[in-house]
C-alpha cells in the first residue's frame, strides 16, 4: 500500500495537464494503481500524434540548444503529452542525452524532474527510482537542484511505503536543508516525513508544527499550505469539527498567488508545487460537512469544488469521478433529477460498460439512487459490486458503502445477511460515532432490529441514533448561531470602515485644496505674504472655535441620548409599576376583602356557626393566593434566584414557569456563567430582564408553540439569541413596535446591539450582543 499523501493533482508530475490524477487521503496505493493503469491503457491506445508534431520535433533535435529552442522542445513535449503519454515519454528519452552534451545541468534537471515524477506515478516504477538517482547526480552536492531531488524521492517513496528507502532519504534532507538554510525544502521534508507517524500523534503534531515554523516566512507558500493541509488532514483525521475549522482558516491561505499559479509550463518550478490548493480544501470541507449532516454547506463547497475543477474542463478524465461525488452530496440534499444528471455524466464520461467502470464511488452514488427511487434490487446489484472490488466505499468518499448495502438488505428482507454486515461493519465505528457514518449506521441498525422483532435491542439502538442525531443538530445549530453573530461583528466593521474611508477621502480633499492654495500664495508679493499669514491665522481661530462649538454641539447630542435612553428606561419602569399596582389593586386587594368579609362573618355569627369551617377554608385558600400573588410580583421587581442561585439558575427557573402553563415548551441553553461574584447583580438583573421581556412577548404575541432561549458568555460580550415558531413579527413592528422599545432602550443603554427579524419559516429571531 501506498502512505496517504495530501489531494493533488499529478500524472507526468506538475507538467502534463491532461492526464492528472489526484492522490489524497481518501486514496490508498493499490487504488491509485487501478486508477493509473485505467487511463495508461486510454492513453496508449491512441495514435502517435499529429504528423506537423512529429516533423516539429525532428526539427527541433536538429537545431542547436539555446534557451529559446530548450522551450519550444518542453513546450512540444507536453502538448504531445495530452494526447500521447507514450511519445512524450519517447520524446524525453531522445532529447535528454542531446541537453546533457550542453553541460547545462539546469535543462538536465528540469526534465529529469518532470520525467521522474510522471514515472513515480506508478507504483514501484523502477524507472521512477534511476531517473531521481540521474536527477541527484546531476545536480552535484549541496545545491538547490539536489535537495529538490532529494523531495521528490522522498515523496516517491513515501507514496510507495518503502520504508527503509524513506528513512535514509529524509535523514539527507534534512541535513542538506539545515545546512543551507533552505526553509522550504525542510518544511517538505519534515510535513512527509510526519506522514509516516500517523500512529504517534504526538510526533505526528511535532513534525507538522515544526514544519509550518521554518516555512512560515518562506516567500513561496507552497511549503507552508502543504503542511498546514496535511496537518489538518492527519492530525485531526478523527475530529471533523476541528478539522472544517482548520480548513476554513485555510481557504485564505489557498488564495495566495504562489499557490494559485502553479506552473504549466515544464521549465517555470522544478521545485514540489501543490497544485489547486483551492479545490482541494473545498473538496475537504465538502467532505466533512457530510460527515456532520450538514448538507447545506457540504453543496456550497461541493459548487465551489465543481466549478473550479470541471467546468473549466467538463471532458477531462478527472470530471467522470467528480460528477460521482456531486451527485452523492445531491442525493444527500434530496435533489433526486440534479444527482441523476450528474450521474448520467460520469457514466458517458467513463467511456465503459457500466459494470467495468473502474471506480466504486460510482457506484456508491449508483446503488445510494437507486435505493432513494425505490429500486432496491438494482441498489443491491451495484453495492455487491463495491464489495467484489473489495472497496467499503472510502475511496474519495468518506461514508461507507457497507451501511447502505445492510440497509438495502432489510428492504429486501434478507435479515440474515444484513445482520451479518452490520457485525463486519461495527469495530470501524470507533472514533468515527459521533458522525453521519454512526448516525446512519445506528439509524439503520435500529430497523434491522426492529424488523427482526428485537424490540429491546431495537429501544437501544434507537437511543444511541437519538444521541448522535441531537449532537449533531446541536453543532450544526451552535456553527449556525456564530455564523449570524459573525455577520453582525462585520457589518458594524464595514460601517466602522466606511465611516473612517469617508473621512480620510474628506481630509484628502481638504490636503489637496490646501497645496493648491499654498502654491499660489507663494507667488505673491510680500504684501500678499503679510495679508495671508493673517488670514490664516484668523482662519485658524475661526476653526478652533467652529470646532471647539462642534464638540460642544456633540456632547449635548450625546447628553440628549443618554437622557431619552435612561428615559425609556424609565418609561418602561413606569409601565412595570403601573401593571404592579393594577395587579395589587384588581388581585390582591380584592383577594384580601374577601378574606377579611369571611373573618368578619365568622366573628359575627360566632365559631359554632355550621358555615365557619367552610368560611375559614375559603379565607386560607385567598390567603394562599395572595402570597402566590406577592411572590410572583417580588419575584418581577427582584428575581432572588439571582443572588442565591446564580443566573443560569434564574433563567431555568423562568423557563420552568413558562412551561408550567402549558401553552408553549421554552427550551433554554446557558453557556458560562459559572463564576455568580464575575457580574454585579444589577447588570446580571438586566440581562435577565431583557429575556424575561423577550418571553413575555412570545407568549403575548407569537402564538408559538416552541422556543428556545440561548444566552452565552464569551470573553468580552454576552450573547442573547431568541427564536421561536410562532406568526413572526410584523415588518412594522420591527422598528415602531412601542412594546420593543423599552427593551431596546436598556440594550442601548448597556452599549449592545440587537438585531430582530422574521424568519423565512415563519416565527422571529433576535440576536442581541452586550459588552461585559
């Protein structure tokens, strides 16, 4: 087997497009191997090429070399390569011996690179290993052309396993690279030589971290996004969470120019390149967003990765295996007729009968249809063909095959069997659980059970499905939540920026009007001279006045919005009390008359009296009431939870309240707040104010049945999220409603933000952010 090597595009190295393949850690040796021998078969069953190409390239090995005939030839070379591997090979062979009679080594170097790494493609080509051997000895010691040499035998035998041969390899590189401060060589050789340690993650994270320190101010960051990639790749290989966010932070690092303009000319880098380093994290993201159920993001790679990688060339060889992988994350989406299309695509690309086509993920996207459209016989028939090719559908894909195979057996009610691959598959579940692949493994293991009549087996299947189902939501919920934060800290820094640009193109402007003005003054006379100096002094005057009055002009504004907050504020204490007082006078006071009449006629009619006990029962229940009553309105002045509990516990107690009622279930998510002495108790009041407010108009206004209330503690703000299903909020309310305004006030008051809108499936969402 091959060691697993990062996603790039390679066949005749970085010098023939047309013929690249793409290695990655979704690929092992052998299927590399089957991939390869596929397309040289294509290849070398073409014709020899273009008669006008053959007569060029006699012409050229007649001519003597020189810079601009050395071109012409590599340029020739792999336009042959396009159509003809075989001769472009050929043609290699008859051109190096007339470059080496120049004495030139930099030709040498060029083509035997280009050369060895075409060859390395296959694996073990003893050919590979003479033309890197030529390759370092032609290059001489201790120059920049062996230790690119030395890389790319390194990553040769790194591709094929060998051991040994890497070992001794990585030792010279290493040395070599230390010894002439080459940076970028080193960083290659430690990020390959890492990738022989994937069972040792603490080397495996040293060699990595090492590698992207010495590349890190390396001009060309080829080296340094080929070890961040990777480490995101093997390092955190069992945790996609932190994986989509490495690779996230790398899609700017792929931007980089370096990177974007690999070469595509045979003499432009000898060097290691990777190429499309772009699509390659797009196709990770689209990956591992399927391994977090997250379909929507998975598609918004999976576009990105298509339209970078196939459309620009729709008849190239890699197209027929990427339409396999699209149409999967389309039948994940449920877009049944675009996977169809896209299928049918890879299908003619391939140029086979369908059962000879060479790769698996057709067939996992094949079988993964047919099994949607209700054809389980067919679905069968194309996941026994992964199992004859002895793939579990890794591949370039990440979700097993074997899982939807057992599924496609319970349909067809062959328990058994299903039973049987569901025993196979389940020790290659561990570290991979908390993903789709464990989501739909105990999905379909639950109906397995359930169909066999289990129905204890089948309860625990079904909880431990229930478990990885809302962890998932969950992560997918909380990724979502930040993203809308996220939005709202940019659009404040577009402003901010805005503003700042306004006011630099304003002082520019006024810089400009100046030198104008300066240079016209200096040619005048000395009067003028006088004249002007004296009127720039008044002017300057008037400016420190005008601004002087500015700023004074300015703190009253801001005087006059502190004053109309802090009298919303007060307005809506008003409204507090007022309700207050109505509940003491309509509640309270009526409750306590009618304890007191009922004391009164006992007293009256005396203790003997058949209706006393009655009286005196009634006159307990009132009084009951009304310390409910008073308890609820302290409760509404001062929640005590707060003080004794802490607010996570306030807030739960409002949440368990609410749900008492029966009319809506309010779900409720506390993040931090460990620490009850980190807040004063009045600043922790208003933040649970502002909730208890946003509650109170759910259940007055939303006609919900659900809602969920989220407060998180970050380093410097506390976040405020509020969303239910309810009617939405009217478009008008948004910025007149009176009953938002004084909550709004206090929000302003505390220097936050809000952000209120009616959300596309009906009900309302509220972002607020206040500074700690």
């Amino acid at each position: 087997m091959g060691m697993v090597l990062l996603i790039r595009y390679r066949f005749f190295s970085l010098y023939l497009p047309g013929y690249e393949l793409i290695t990655g850690m979704f690929r092992t040796g052998l299927l590399f191997l089957g991939i390869f021998l596929f397309f040289a078969k294509t290849a070398f069953s073409q014709t020899d090429g273009d008669p006008e190409n053959r007569a060029e390239w006699e012409r050229l090995k007649k001519q003597s070399i020189t810079e601009t005939t050395f071109r012409a030839a590599c340029d020739l070379m792999q336009a042959t390569g396009r159509t003809n591997i075989n001769r472009s090979y050929d043609m290699l062979a008859e051109y190096v011996p007339l470059v080496r009679k120049t004495g030139n080594r930099a030709w040498v170097h060029i083509l035997l690179m280009g050369w060895a790494r075409a060859r390395s493609s296959m694996i073990f080509s003893k050919e590979a290993e003479s033309l890197y051997r030529q390759a370092r000895e032609n290059a001489g010691n201790h120059t920049r052309f062996y230790r690119e040499a030395i890389v790319g035998t390194v990553l040769m035998y790194g591709e094929w396993g060998k051991m040994d041969s890497l070992t001794k390899y990585l030792e010279i590189g290493e040395k070599e690279s230390l010894k002439a401060h080459d940076n970028e060589s080193l960083s290659f050789i430690y990020t390959f030589g890492g990738m022989t340690q994937l069972s040792d993650t603490a080397r495996l994270r040293k060699s990595f971290q090492r590698a992207m320190e010495v590349a890190k101010d390396v001009p060309n960051k080829n080296a340094l996004f080929t070890a961040k990639y990777n480490f995101a790749v093997h390092y955190y290989r069992n945790n996609p969470q932190k994986q989509v966010a490495e690779f996230e932070a790398l899609l700017e690092l792929a931007k980089d120019s370096s990177l974007n303009k690999y070469p595509r000319k045979l003499y432009e880098r000898t060097a290691f390149t990777f190429r499309n380093a772009g699509p390659s994290v797009y196709y990770q993201l689209m990956q591992i967003n399927l391994l977090l159920t997250d379909y929507e993001n998975a598609w918004k790679f999976a576009e990105l990765f298509y339209n970078a990688t196939v459309k620009p060339n729709p008849m190239g060889i890699q197209a027929a295996y990427f339409n396999s992988e699209i149409a999967i994350v389309k039948i994940y989406q449920n877009d049944l007729p675009a996977a169809r299309t896209y299928l049918t695509m890879s299908r003619n690309l391939f140029k086979v009968p369908e059962m000879e086509i060479p790769y698996y993920g057709y067939f996992l996207a094949a079988g993964f249809l047919a099994e949607k459209t209700g054809n389980y016989k067919k679905a069968l028939t194309y996941y026994e063909v992964i199992r004859k090719m002895g793939g579990t559908g890794v591949g370039l894909n990440l979700l097993p095959s074997d899982i939807y195979y057992a599924h496609t057996l319970i349909l067809t009610n062959q328990l058994a069997k299903a039973g049987q691959v569901f025993d196979e598959f389940r020790p290659k579940l561990k570290n991979v659980e908390y993903t789709a692949t464990g989501f739909y493994f105990y999905k379909y293991y639950a109906d397995y059970l359930k169909t066999k009549g289990d129905y204890l087996g089948y309860g625990i299947a079904q909880e431990r499905f229930s478990t990885i189902r809302d962890s998932l939501t969950n992560l997918n919920k909380y990724r979502a939540i930040q993203e809308i934060l996220a939005k709202v800290r940019i659009r404040d820094k577009e402003q901010q920026i805005a503003r700042l640009n306004e006011e630099s193109l304003a002082r520019d402007r006024d810089i400009r009007r100046e030198r104008i003005f300066y240079s016209v003054a200096f040619g005048l006379a000395a009067l003028t001279i006088v004249f002007l100096i004296l009127y720039l002094r008044n002017r300057q005057i008037r400016s420190r006045q005008k601004e002087e009055l500015q700023q004074r002009m300015l703190e009253q504004i801001e005087k006059q919005r502190h004053i109309e907050l802090m009298e919303g504020i007060m307005q809506a204490e008003e409204n507090e009390r007022h309700k207050i007082a109505d509940q003491l006078h309509d509640e309270v006071n009526t409750m306590l008359a009618l304890a007191s009449l009922n004391i009164s006629s006992t007293l009256e009619n005396g203790i003997r009296d058949n209706r006393t006990e009655q009286k005196l029962h009634k006159t307990q229940e009132v009084l009951t009431s009304v310390s409910s009553t008073i308890r609820g309105i302290s409760h509404r002045l001062t929640p005590l939870t707060i003080e004794r509990s802490g607010f996570r516990k306030a807030i739960e107690e409002l949440a368990e309240t609410v749900n008492l009622t029966g009319k809506i279930e309010l779900e409720t998510i506390v993040f931090g707040f460990e620490d009850n002495t980190k807040y004063a108790v009045s600043y922790l009041n208003d933040l649970y104010r502002i909730v208890q407010e946003l509650v109170h108009n759910i259940l007055k206004h939303a006609q919900a049945t659900d809602a969920l209330v989220e407060v998180i503690e970050h380093e410097q703000t506390i976040s405020i999220v509020v969303e239910d299903n309810g009617v939405g909020i009217p478009d008008d309310s948004i910025n007149n409603g009176k009953g938002l305004s004084g909550m709004k006030a206090k929000v302003a008051y505390l220097n936050g933000q809000i952000e209120i809108k009616r959300k596309s499936d009906n009900g309302t969402l509220v972002v607020i952010e206040i500074p700690t």
